[in-house]
C-alpha cells in the first residue's frame, strides 16, 4: 500500500472585505490519492474556495491565508462553465495543447466522442461542456485537480461514469482530486472525507461512512435527509 504524502496544505484561507466574510477562514490537508468532497447548499461558499484555491476573488474582496503545496506541484481547474474555454478554437484544438503522455486514453475513458472533438464551444450542450472542461483538466497532468461541480448537467449514468473515473484518478494515478458538487448521493459512493460548508464556514470535515451511520453535524443530516430517495427517513442508513 502506498504511504499518504502530502499534497496540498490550506490554512485560513478566507476572502472578505471591509463590510462582509464570503468565506471564513477555512483549514484542511489534502494528500495524494485521496478524493476529497465539498458539499453545501446554493452560496454555501463552494465555488469560491474553487476559486481561492487558485487565487482568485471577486472584485472588491480581498484573499488571505495561505495555500501552499510541494515545489513542483501543480493545480488544474476543471471549471464551472463553458465560458473559460477559447470560443474562436476547436474542443480538441485546446486539448492538444495540454496534450501529455498518456492523454489518449484518458481521452478514451472519458469518451471525448468525435462529435464532442469537433465542436465549438458555443456548440456544446452542458454535458458535453462538462465532459470537455475535465477533459482539459486532466490531460495537463498536474498533481492536484479541483473539478468544480463537474457532473451537472448529466444524466445518472454518465454522472456515475465521470465520478469513477475521478475516482480512479485520486487512487490509481496518486493525484489529489477535490471535487465541489451539491450531489451528495453520487460523492458518497466515491469520496474519501467530505468538507461541508454552510454560509462560507466549514461546518465539519467528515467522511462518507460517519454520514450513512448518523454520525455527523446536524446539517450534514439535513443535506443527507435532502436526498430524494431518503425523504423522510428518520434513520441514516441509505438502501
């Protein structure tokens, strides 16, 4: 079994201004090959620690704390929306910009079909949109990933394709893989520990196991209870 090494460290990280907190400061670690989860309701502050992470902040707020990862790690975004992407270029001209030994097959394992190579972004339904952001990700090779809700959009089973295959890059390439989503079914099956956030504060870190058996922050059960399948359930076993 290969030892934990770290990868990436956060300390207070926050964003403000004079007047407000859009995120507290916030504190956790990160290691290679691990798949870490980030949940939390609409404005729970998710999209803005993707952004933190990389050093950006909505105009008029300021970024403290600090992120700091190994000399000659790297991070890559997989974004939100499709609006990062070149509108003037091809999907598969901007991927093979980033192209790195082995891109083919995880080309392959994300089925970047030739119809999705072929278009322009203003071409892109939102789930081949997600399909080719991560795609663009994860073929510069770096050492960290953060996919920013990388599954909305899809349908169940493509949803569940693309989680796996997150998964398999945390386990399998040794990457460190963070993935922010409000689907908190499908990162159960497939996270290591789960960060909750509520209003820009970090409720708890916890993991997928204490959530099923209860054990968790009362908030963290409500966003469980949200579950669809698990309406009005009063116990924490999901079927």
């Amino acid at each position: 079994m290969c030892p934990e090494v770290s990868l990436l460290k956060v300390n207070a990280l926050s964003i403000h201004s004079e007047e407000m907190n859009l995120l507290s400061p916030l504190s956790f670690e990160l290691t290679a090959g691990q798949l870490t989860g980030v949940i939390g309701a609409s404005g729970s502050g998710k999209s803005l620690l993707a952004q933190a992470l990389l050093g950006s902040v909505p105009r008029g707020f300021t970024l403290s704390g600090e992120v700091s990862l190994p000399q000659g790690k790297r991070v890559a975004l997989s974004a939100q929306s499709a609006s990062v992407l070149d509108p003037l270029r091809t999907v598969i001209s901007q991927l093979m910009r980033r192209v790195s030994p082995g891109a083919g097959k995880r080309a392959a394992q994300l089925q970047i079909s030739p119809k999705i190579a072929a278009c322009y972004p203003h071409q892109l339904s939102g789930g081949m949109a997600k399909k080719a952001l991560l795609a663009q990700a994860t073929w510069q090779q770096t050492d960290f990933i953060v996919a920013d809700e990388p599954c909305c959009g899809l349908d169940a089973s493509s949803a569940t394709e693309l989680y796996r295959y997150l998964a398999k890059l945390a386990s399998q390439e040794r990457r460190g893989v963070l993935v922010i989503s409000h689907n908190l079914k499908h990162l159960l099956t497939v996270a290591d520990d789960i960060l909750v956030l509520k209003e820009g504060l970090l409720v708890e870190k916890t993991t997928p196991e204490k959530i099923l058996k209860g054990l968790c922050a009362p908030y963290t059960y409500a966003l469980w209870q949200a579950i669809p399948g698990n309406w009005g359930r009063t116990d924490a076993a999901v079927a």
